[in-house]
C-alpha cells in the first residue's frame, strides 16, 4: 500500500511539471470574456470541440455574427472573430519566468479590410498584462504584424495606410516599409 500512495505522489509530481508549460487550448479557455467580448466562455468551449471533432469551428458570437477558429496548436491559435477583425495569439518565451512560467502570450488583434490595422498585446498565461516594450521595438506608425519563426521567433511589421494616417512619401509611391522585430526574451 505504502508503495501505491508513493507511486501517486510521484506521478502528480511529474504532472505538475508538465503543467509548467501550459498549452495554447488551456490558456485560451482560461482567457477573460473581457478581452474578447465577441465570444463567451462556451464559444470558446464549442471552438476547441469543433476542432478536437475535426470539424469547422464556427460559433454564434455575442454580435449576431459568426467567429471561426481558423487554427490551434500547442503553441498557438488564430481566431476569425468577424469579417474586419482577426486575433493571432503565440506562446513566445522569456529569460525571466511571467507568473512562474518562461512563456507569454503575444496576442495580435488587426481590425479593417481596406486598411487594416494591427495592435500588440502581452500577457501572463493567467492573462496579466505585460508590458510590450519590455519584449518589442515597435514603430509609432500604423502597422499590420504577423508571427514569423524563422530565423528566430519574431514579429513581421508592414507598413498600414491607416484612413486617418497622412500618406507618407513612400506610400504616394506605393512603397511601405516591411520589417522582422525580434522577440527579446
């Protein structure tokens, strides 16, 4: 007997280490209604069924509309949550643990179709917020960003003609600028 409760405690031991490196499905259904008010904590349950299921992870959201999973992974996730907003969320490492954890999550939410725009935000995986100049340069002009993981984990800028943003030179040229920001761990 004594040698079961040993075994059991040295399993839940080896189970809370996995759990130190939480994946993407856990932390998104832990994620605040507040932060997408769009979709509620059962669209959220629905999406990562669909996907489970293999089928098309599409829900009802709070606006009437339809939000779709378009991807997850361990590590990440993409979110079509109306036809003008997508969310891109990446687990992305740090040196110095965040809530007891070497990882964040970067989350880029880009709104608009004829001239999109993107914002960067950062959280704990308990959906703390961290401060994004601590892990990114980022410019003061509009921007459209995406994840690139070659050759280091990173972001990808492109320049976005924001409607209410005066046109720069190279943008009557038909120019815009195109840069990889490195995640500073």
């Amino acid at each position: 007997m004594r040698t079961f409760w040993m075994i059991c405690v040295l399993l839940s031991s080896l189970c809370s280490l996995c759990e130190a490196q939480p994946k993407m499905r856990d932390v998104f259904l832990q994620m605040p209604d507040s932060l997408l008010p769009y979709l509620t904590e059962n669209n959220r349950l629905d999406f990562i069924d669909f996907i489970d299921s293999g089928m098309k992870a599409v829900v009802n959201n709070e606006l009437g509309g339809k939000s779709e999973m378009l991807s997850m992974t361990d590590e990440s996730l993409v979110l079509q949550v109306s036809p003008a907003m997508k969310v891109k969320m990446q687990m992305m490492p740090v040196s110095h643990p965040v809530d007891s954890c070497s990882q964040v999550i970067c989350m880029i939410t880009t709104c608009g179709v004829a001239a999109p725009e993107s914002r960067i935000d950062i959280f704990s995986v308990h959906w703390t917020p961290v401060n994004v100049s601590a892990h990114l340069t980022l410019p003061h002009e509009p921007y459209v960003a995406d994840f690139v993981e070659i050759p280091s984990k990173g972001l990808k800028l492109q320049q976005s003609i924001a409607l209410d943003y005066p046109a720069t030179e190279e943008q009557e040229k038909g120019v815009s600028w195109l840069k990889n920001v490195e995640w500073k761990q």
